[in-house]
C-alpha cells in the first residue's frame, strides 16, 4: 500500500476548475504521493459550510491552493487557506497558468510563493509539506 497523504484543494470555484480537473487527474496517477480528501464545496458561504470545510481541512495533511488570475478576490479560498492557517495544516501555493500572471489569495501570508506547477515539482511540495 502506497502512503499516500491526503490534500484538500482549494481553488477559485468560478473560474478555475479547469485547474482543479487537472490536480484531481494527477491524483489519479499511480504513483501519485496524494490523494484528494475533498475539495472545495460548492455550497452556500455561511456558517454550515465553515464548519464543514474547517473539519474536512483539519483532517487533511496538506493543503494545496491552485492560484489563478482571480484568486485574489475567490472568498472561499480567502477562508480555507484561513482556516488551514488556524488548523495548523500545511499548506502551499502552485501557478495554475504557466502563461499568465496569477494572484496569491489575500489570507496567504507575504513570506507564501506560487510555486511552479510540475509533476516532480508538486510531489516535492507534498513530500516537504504535509503533516507526516
């Protein structure tokens, strides 16, 4: 059995699950270090999906916040990256489009960078990120 740790995706739900398609089919892979626990939840934002979202990140190893060129002003990645800060879940930034400028959300600390998105770059971040 692969020891695979368990990711929380968080990403800009309108205009960015493109990317999260992409991660999701990454985890697929067999020899993929990761495995998606949930994923953002396309609910209504109040207290109901705090509660959930915040359980579901608690239980995760990693974080992973896909940033676009809107992630900036994505509510629901400002909370989960929030509350990955509060739960002490490791966390990290990747690029989701290599051609274009991406933003960091606005909860994400200054000392956060994007980090490239690439397969032995991604399994690296994994393996130094999560909670062990």
């Amino acid at each position: 059995m692969r020891n695979t740790k368990r990711a929380f995706i968080s990403f800009d739900y309108h205009n960015d699950c493109d990317l999260r398609d992409n991660l999701v089919g990454q985890a697929d892979n067999p020899d993929s270090p990761f495995e998606i626990e949930d994923e953002s939840l396309r609910e209504p934002y109040d207290e109901v999906w705090r509660k959930k979202v915040r359980a579901v990140i608690r239980r995760c190893d990693v974080v992973i916040v896909i940033c676009g060129r809107h992630t900036d002003t994505a509510s629901g990645v400002a909370a989960e990256v929030t509350f990955a800060q509060n739960e002490g879940t490791p966390y990290f930034l990747l690029k989701g489009r290599p051609d274009h400028p991406c933003i960091r959300p606005g909860m994400a600390l200054k000392t956060d960078e994007i980090q490239r998105w690439s397969w032995p770059n991604l399994t690296r971040l994994i393996a130094e990120k999560a909670k062990s």
